[in-house]
C-alpha cells in the first residue's frame, strides 16, 4: 500500500508539472530560498450566540388550601429524663450533735449543735456549751471553788450569687468564788462570817450580736468589700458593766503592675462604769478609737511583699494622735518548702477593755484601771516550711515594745478590809518582750497527728521589779491517734514556767522593795488523756482525765486549782441526711 501511494503521488505531480508546462509562455523562475509555511494568529470571538426559541412556556400559578383535620390518638410519648453524671457520693450530714458528761468534783460537761442540712441558700444554727463543778468540796487550804459557765450563740449565712451575708447573737454567762485566800492569816470568826459561798461569789453576762456582708467577685477588675459590726455588753455581779460597739470596712482589688491594695477603716467605742461606793458619782468613761489604713502587697518570682500605714485617733477628755507603719517580706524556696520572712514596724494602739481583762484573770477587783496598749516598735524574722504535705515547722522570733502593758497583782480583799489577798488589781508598766517561738505540726501521719509548740520570753521592766504571773517559758505537746474511725485517743501535755507574784503580805515572800514582797510560784505540768469508742456514726461513748499527774499548782497567786478529775459520758447525733 505504501509503494501504490508513493506512485500514485509521482504521478500526479507530473501531470501538475505538465499542465504548468502547457500555460506557461517562457521565461524563467528564480528560486532565492526556501519555502516557509506561516500561520496567522486566531482572533477570539467575544459575543456569544443568541439562540431564538420559537417556543415558548408558561408557568402557571398553583393555587390550593390546607385541610384543617386533626388526627386523633391515644398514644402519650413518655418524657425522657436528663442524662446525670455521677459524681462522688456526698458525706451522710447529721443537723445535731449532743454531747454530755460528768465527773468528779461534781463536774457536767455538755454541748449541744444544731444546725441545717446541706443548703447552696443559706447555713444557720445553735451551739451552747456549759461546764460546771458545783460540790461543796473545795480546793485544800481555799475557800468554795465551785463555778458554772454557760455560752449560747445562735448564727447564721445567707448566700447570693458573689456575697454572703453572715450574722448571729450571743450570750455569755460565767459564775465563780473567789476562793483564793489563806485562812491561816485570819481568826476564825471573821473567815466563817466575810468568806461565805455568798460574800465570795462573781458573776459576769454578755450579750452581743454581729453582723457581716462581704464580696468574693472573681474579678480582678472590680472591688470586692468588707463591712460589719459587733456590739458586746458586759456587766458583772457588783455593778461593772461596759458597752463595746465596734465598726470595720474594707476596700480592695487589684492594681495595674501585679498590686493589691486595700483600703479599711475601724471605729471602736467603749464605754466603762466601774462599781462604786455609796455616795460616790457616776465614774463613767468613754472613749474612741478611729483607725484609717492602708496597704499594699505584691507577689513576684517567689517574694511576697507588703508595706501598711495606720493612723489613729483616740478620744476621751483630749483627743490624741498615733500612726503606725509597717513592712513585710518573704521569700519562697522550693515551692514553699522553705519560706524565709521579715517584718518591721513602728507605732500602734490596741483597745484595752474590761472585758478582755475578765478573761484573762477572772478573780480581778471590781473597780480597775482601763490604759489602751501602745506599741512603739516591734520586729519579727522567722523561717517556715514543710518537709512534706503532712509536716510543717515555724521558727519565729519577736520583739515588741508594749507601753500600758497590764498586770495582774494581789490587794487587800474587799471583804471588810480583810488583807486575805483574793482579788487582784490591774496595774501598768512600759515592757520589751523578746518572744522566742518554735512550732512543730505532723498531720495525717497514718492514723496519728502530732503538734508541737514552745515559747520563751525575756521582759525588760520599765518600774516593776517583775513581769508579774507572766512565765518566762511555755511550751505544748499533744495529739490524737485514730484507729479505724472506731477508736479514738488524745493526750497533751502543759508544761509553764516558774512565775513570780506581787504579796502586799510578807508571809509567803521576800521582799523586793517599797511596801510589796515576791513570792515565786512553782513551774505547773498538766497532763490530760481520753479515749472516745464510737459504736456508730450516731453514737459514742468518752471517758477524759484532767490532771492526771494531781498536781497542785497555781494559774493565780493562791489559786490552787482541782486535782485529778476523771468524766465520762456520751455522744449522739440525730436526723440525718
């Protein structure tokens, strides 16, 4: 096939040549270069076709009506429940516990606590607790020493979305002999007719209430606040009453570069009416004290950092002026397993009331001196840490310059003008304590915790020969074992400091000067043990010894306080949920 095309094509190109050879009427051609095919360019078309239909349609309207018809059925579709994630199980609330005991001395323990159950609204509740030794056995070589002390307080939180407001009232009543005198430095007839259970007896009430509302906003931009009140009256069996109100606001958030501020303000009025004499005038006092504060604190890379300004005001006769500055610094090693820290600071002014002297020495006369605490410098530096979750140390030591500090000393009893030494008078002298601290805590070591605390102190008396019935150490050592949650051991040890006396008698001590003797009293040790056996989470049984070493120590110059004391008793609680 090939071979035919060829010849087929040699053909025809000589039939070609032939018929141009025909045509042509002489002359010559002249080939100069071969033949180049070219190409021209396309050129696009830009429009687009119109296509023409001849047919058209048209779309017709669709016009129709629903059927309003209604299906009957019996069939109810059962609701589907919401899907609950299942969390851990709450701890069984009990809204009630009981507790009461009695033992030697003719001693009843109780305490009753009733509250709420588990309530995201609100928490509300009673606590009342009452201890009383009522035999007429006395302490050797004293007078009656039976008392009773009662206190009730019922309270209450409400919670909204970022505030809760919180509140209750109280109620305080504390019965006691002063029994603290030495029948050998009186005759008979006058111990049997002036140191009566009667002509021996004290009693103090307080009543009071509180109330708070204060702000957790979790954001850093806005303020978050602090505002309450208390009000305490106290009054007490020979006509001393005094009535506290204190008033305190804060204001704090966050500043621009990591800061936090705080911004507070306090108002404590305190009015005093010592018992008088017949046909002696009214000798109330009343007094004010205003503080306007400040302070900032900032964290950064392990420190912590604070700085804090006061100014206080005191009103009484005259009106007197103090400030108060201070600063503080720590620093964090190792994710607090070592935290070093510092304080300095310098002015002060701390409310001195009736009411905080009766609870430090309940025997006190019925007619003291009130001298607000001046604080001229103070300085503290210490290291605290945990080696461990469950272990935690602090070494601290302190120094305070106190000016007004009070002291409890012997007088003449009011018994007649009996020199029988019961009472004791509250005088005041300008101090500087050295404060040496050691504190120790192993919790949840297995089924046992520990503490640990020690305390020493140095006094530089400014008139007084000595810090009296102050100790020069103190130092506490206790614990509880658990074992199974069935049974229940705890024990602590007190171990105090000889500590010296001021006896207008020179009887019983070696005479210091002007008109007063010293009398040293002995260092005290008190043990205390119990068990507790819980025979369910409802129900329990205690047995508590206190004093079990029997000693017969002094908290107060010729205050002997009871020996041994063994109580038992039970525990319960009730409606649970």
């Amino acid at each position: 096939m090939k071979i035919m095309s060829t010849i087929c094509a040699v053909l025809l190109l000589a039939g070609v040549s032939i018929a141009q050879e025909d045509t042509l009427q002489g002359g010559s051609v002249l080939i100069v270069k071969d033949y180049e095919p070219t190409i021209s360019d396309a050129t696009k078309l830009n429009g687009s076709p119109e296509i023409y239909d001849s047919l058209q349609l048209k779309k017709e309207e669709v016009k129709y009506s629903p059927l309003n018809k209604t299906i009957e059925s019996s069939f109810t579709p059962s609701k589907l429940k919401a899907a609950r994630l299942k969390g851990e199980p709450l701890d069984k609330l009990y809204n009630s516990y009981a507790r009461l005991g009695v033992g030697a001395y003719a001693t009843v323990k109780g305490t009753v606590q009733i509250h709420n159950l588990r309530s995201r609204k609100a928490n509300f509740g009673l606590n009342y607790n009452h201890l009383s030794s009522s035999s007429n056995q006395s302490v050797k070589e004293a007078g009656y020493a039976g008392y009773n002390d009662n206190d009730l307080e019922l309270h209450g939180k409400r919670f909204f979305y970022n505030k809760i407001l919180s509140g209750g009232v109280f109620f305080e009543r504390n019965s006691l002999h002063r029994y603290g005198f030495n029948p050998d430095t009186l005759n008979d007839v006058t111990a049997n007719e002036d140191l009566s259970r009667e002509n021996t007896f004290q009693r103090f009430q307080t009543y009071g209430g509180r109330v708070q509302l204060k702000s957790f906003y979790k954001d850093s931009n806005k303020l978050n606040f602090d505002v309450g009140g208390k009000l305490r009256y106290t009054e007490e069996h020979y006509g001393i009453n005094e009535l506290n109100a204190l008033m305190n606001a804060k204001v704090d958030r966050y500043l621009p570069g990591g800061y936090f501020g705080r911004i507070s303000a306090t108002v404590d009025h305190n009015d005093y009416v010592p018992s008088v004499f017949p046909g002696v005038p009214n000798p109330k006092t009343g007094s004010t004290i205003i503080r306007l504060g400040a302070s900032a604190e900032r964290t950064l890379e392990g420190f912590h950092l604070k700085a804090e300004v006061d100014g206080f005001s005191e009103s009484t006769v005259s009106t007197d002026f103090y400030g108060r500055v201070a600063a503080y610094a720590s620093y964090s090693f190792a994710r607090d397993l070592l935290i070093p820290y510092a304080q300095l600071s310098y002015g002060g002014l701390e409310r001195t009331s009736f009411d905080f002297l009766r609870r430090q020495n309940s025997f006190m006369a019925s007619r003291v001196l009130l001298l607000n605490r001046e604080h001229e410098f103070g300085a503290r530096g210490g290291v605290r840490g945990q080696f461990s979750r469950n272990v935690s140390f602090n070494l601290q030591a302190d120094y305070d310059q106190v000016l007004n500090m009070p002291l409890f000393v012997n007088v003449y009893g009011m018994n007649r003008g009996q020199s029988i030494e019961n009472e004791f008078e509250v005088i005041y002298d300008d101090v500087n304590v050295m404060n040496l601290r050691a504190e120790v805590s192993l919790e949840e070591i297995g089924k046992m915790n520990l503490y640990f605390r020690g305390d020493f102190y140095n006094y530089r008396m400014q008139n007084e020969f000595q810090a009296w019935h102050l100790p020069t150490y103190k130092v506490s050592l206790g614990g509880w074992y658990d074992m199974n949650d069935k049974l229940v051991f705890k024990g602590d040890v007190f171990v105090i400091s000889e500590r010296f006396a001021r006896s207008p008698n020179s009887w019983d001590g070696d005479y210091s000067g002007g008109i007063y003797f010293e009398k040293k009293l002995p260092m005290l040790v008190d043990v205390n043990l119990s068990a507790e056996y819980r025979y369910s989470k409802r129900l329990g049984m205690y047995l508590e010894i206190y004093n079990l070493l029997n000693s017969k120590y002094n908290l107060y110059n010729n205050y002997r306080i009871q020996g041994i004391t063994v109580m038992g008793g039970l525990s319960f609680s009730l409606f649970s949920r």
